[in-house]
C-alpha cells in the first residue's frame, strides 16, 4: 500500500523515523504540518499514485472534497507525530476517520468493542440466582451496590436512587439508622416503588427489615440475633440476603439462613480496612457454597488516599476472591465518583478474565496519568527573551470585574449582575468577548486561566477558589 504522509519541517524526522520500513513517501509542505490546505494536498496527490492518505491530526480544514475528487482515502492521524509510530501499521488494516484524530478515533473504537463484549458476556452468563432482572453469581459480572446511609433522612432520596443507577449501579443499597422508625422505612421503599432496579435494604433491626419486604430485593445483614426472627419472612417475599458472621460464624449463620427457607443467599465474610486486618480478612473468602459479598466500600473511606486506584485494585481482588458484588460508596467528597469507577473496574474485570493482567484492555481507569508518555520533537528558537514577573499591582479592566464559580456541571462567569454559563472554558471565554465585557488583553489571559481551572475542578470532582491554586 503506497501511503503519502505530508508533514511539517519541525515534525519530518519523527515521521520519517515511523514510515520506514513502509511504502510511504513523506513530504513536507510547510514549518507546521497543521496549516495544509485542501488545494495544497490536492496538489501532491495529482503528483503521483497512492492508495490512502495520512494528514496530521492536528489539521483544521476539511479534505472530503479532495478525497472525493482524487478518488484516495484520506485519514486523520495522530495530533502528535511521536504516536505516529503505533497509528501507520494500522492503516488499511483497520477502520480510520477522515475527521477524527487517529488515536481519539481507535480509543473510542477500542471502547466501544470492549464494552460489547462485555455485553455479550453478561448476555451468555449463567448465574446462581437473578434479583429483579439482574444475574448475580456463577460467571456474570461482579454486580455494583451501591449504598445511601440514613435513607429515611433523604429529603431527594428518589433522586439520588435513580441517580446512583445512572452512574452505573447495578443495585442501590438503603441504609437506616438506630433513629428509624418502620414508618420511615415504609415511606421510602413506597415512594421508591415504580423503581426499576434492584433495592436492598441495610439495617439489622427485625421490625425495619420487616416494613421493607413489600419493595427490598435484597436485605442486608442477617446474622443468628435478627435471623429467628424475619428468617421465614424473608423467604416468603422471596427476597435475596447477605449473610455474616457474627457470635456465630458465616458457615453456621447460612446453615440458620437455608433453614429458615431462604434460596438467595450471599456470604459476606467482612472484608477489614486497610491496618485493621485486611491482608488477614481476606484469608476468609473462600467457597461458601453460595455468591460471595465484597465490602470495598469500607477500605476506600477509611484510607485517605484517591478512590480510582483503590477501586480498581479492590475490583481486581474480588474478582480473585470469586465474589459477586462489591459494594461502594460516596459517603465523603474523597470517595465522590467511586459508583462509576467500580462500575468500570468490574467490567475491566470481564475483560481481563481470559488475560494475565487486567491491561490493555480497551478500557481503563487511567484520569490523571497517562498509559504512555510521548517524546515530543524539540522546540526550534534562535532567540530567548527571559520572562518578565507580572506587575503586583492590578490593572482593572474598565469593562468590569468578574466573579468565576461552579454550579454542578457548569462553568459561571458573573459581571455587573450577568452570568454566562457553559460546560467548556473556552466557550464561556469567547462569549464574554464577544458581547464586549472584556478590553483588556492580560485581563483575557487571566480569565482564560481562571475559566480553565474550573472546567477542571468540575471534571475531577474537586472544590473550586477563584485565584487559588487547583
């Protein structure tokens, strides 16, 4: 396949470090290989015979019409020149976007064929038992629960239950405290209903397991005090029960659990925090004859650390423990965002099943740091002006001071009682100048900054302070 790949003086000798060996002819069209013209690649293609064309991904004009005219494929590569090297093998081979850079487009093809196998897995899974439409156990996905504590206290609780399930919960978890009431535990599940989800509740109170019969699919936690009292009526609502140990051991309290007539049962052997044992707990799942309960949750609030590795690892462990669900939560600001990182560590976890590593996987959890760092060409100068340190003393814009804040997924600019909103910095950027509210160029660069950081703080999940560091 006779490729032509055009690109920029400052780029050549990268590209033509990853074309050789190939049937490429590289051809520099300007310094920047991003300002190539229609008319321009038009040109060099008429020159000679070629099968399929690589522009830089960094390019901004639009070649469809000169690939319809030429009669050749022309594809997006890479933004940067350096991930050349990995995109070229590809061409010809695998589906590429004329309008998409290469690398964003085999990511997100990359994506989408892993989720559909994992789909398709959970399609053919045979499980132990299904909770209202859901498979727990045998070989389907390890099922998310995600929990919402003191429930009753909930004023937006339907919300936040609906909510939990678009995050990707495959069951949301309704925890009460010592100061509910049956009342309070009826009101909910009656308000929770029409939901189409599976419900659990979270209490070891007989009398507040026994108001959420009517609605829960799932009680958590039956041990030897609560069981010989709503052992029977669990059964008879046919609902599914985590079991754990307590003055009883796990094994004796499931043997108390199948004879008070109870067919769904899970094992939950009580997994310890970090530095109370959690090395130790593990010792302990182990075949229970049964789907197996893993209490993530507990380890990643009680460790003042980033929720994303330590939800993806803990996923990795359950899935090595063989358990069934996993549980989660967003009690804290530091765990906010743990339902959507669990949900994609166990479908990491389908996917690493038949590797040796849970890499390269077409998915993955990576947020900050990158899977590989790419070698840029350097910079090419004949002069170096030294920074100047910016003047202490603050020249206003006689076009208004801004205020710059949050509001859940929106970025707020407020000058002389108006605000513009919108999702992405620059587009809040660009209208503010564009209706005239800024006249001053550092004053632009500055709110650019600002705009920036809070884009930022809103993806990550962080606080924002306009004129403090992220």
């Amino acid at each position: 396949m006779r490729i032509i790949l055009p690109t920029g003086a400052v780029t050549a000798d990268t590209v033509r470090k990853a074309a050789a060996g190939f049937d490429a002819e590289v051809v520099v069209t300007g310094k920047i290989a991003s300002f190539l013209t229609p008319r321009a690649l038009r040109a060099l293609i008429q020159k000679g015979t070629y099968d399929a064309v690589v522009v830089p991904g960094m390019c901004t004009a639009s070649f469809e019409a000169v690939e319809r005219e030429t009669g050749v494929p022309i594809y997006r590569g890479p933004r940067h020149a350096a991930d050349l090297a990995w995109v070229l093998p590809l061409v010809g081979k695998v589906p590429l976007s004329g309008t998409v850079p290469a690398e964003d487009f085999l990511l997100e093809k990359n994506a989408a064929d892993a989720m559909s196998r994992v789909a398709e897995a959970e399609e053919r899974a045979e499980p132990e038992f299904v909770i209202r439409g859901t498979k727990i156990g045998g070989n389907s996905r390890m099922k998310v629960l995600a929990e919402i504590m003191d429930a009753h206290r909930a004023e937006d609780i339907r919300d936040r239950v609906e909510r939990y399930f678009s995050l990707g919960a495959d069951i949301v978890d309704l925890g009460f405290g010592f100061d509910a009431t049956p009342a309070d535990v009826e009101r909910v599940f009656l308000s929770l209903a029409d939901i189409e989800g599976p419900l659990a509740v979270d209490t070891q109170d007989p009398d507040l397991i026994r108001a959420a019969l009517s609605r829960a699919d799932l009680v958590l936690s039956l041990q030897e005090k609560n069981l010989p009292h709503v052992g029977k009526e669990v059964a008879r609502a046919g609902a599914a029960a985590v079991v754990v140990p307590g003055e009883k051991t796990l094994p004796a309290n499931i043997a108390k659990a199948r004879r008070a007539g109870i067919s769904c049962i899970i094992a939950d052997p009580l997994l310890q925090p970090a530095g109370s044992g959690l090395v130790a707990s593990l010792a302990r799942f182990r075949d229970y004859s049964c789907p197996l309960f893993f209490g993530a949750g507990n380890v990643a609030e009680l460790l003042d650390a980033d929720s994303i590795g330590i939800n993806a690892l803990l996923a990795g462990m359950a899935m090595e423990a063989g358990a069934a669900i996993i549980f989660t939560s967003e009690h804290s600001d530091k765990t906010r965002g743990s339902i959507a990182e669990m949900r994609r560590a166990t479908e990491m976890m389908v996917l690493a099943r038949d590797r040796p590593y849970a890499k390269d996987l077409g998915i993955d959890l990576l947020v900050l740091k990158e899977k590989r760092r790419r070698r840029e060409p350097p910079l090419e100068y004949e002069n170096v002006v030294a920074a100047k340190r910016m003047p202490d003393e603050i020249t206003y814009d006689p076009k208004g001071n801004f205020r710059i804040g949050i509001e859940g997924d929106q970025i707020v600019a407020e000058v002389r009682e108006k605000a513009v909103k919108g999702t992405r910095w620059q587009d809040v950027l660009y209208t503010l100048i564009e209706e005239g509210h800024v006249s001053l160029l550092d004053h632009a660069g500055y709110l650019g900054r600002e705009l920036y950081k809070a884009e930022l703080a809103i993806r990550y999940g962080r606080s924002f302070e306009q004129d403090g560091e992220f």
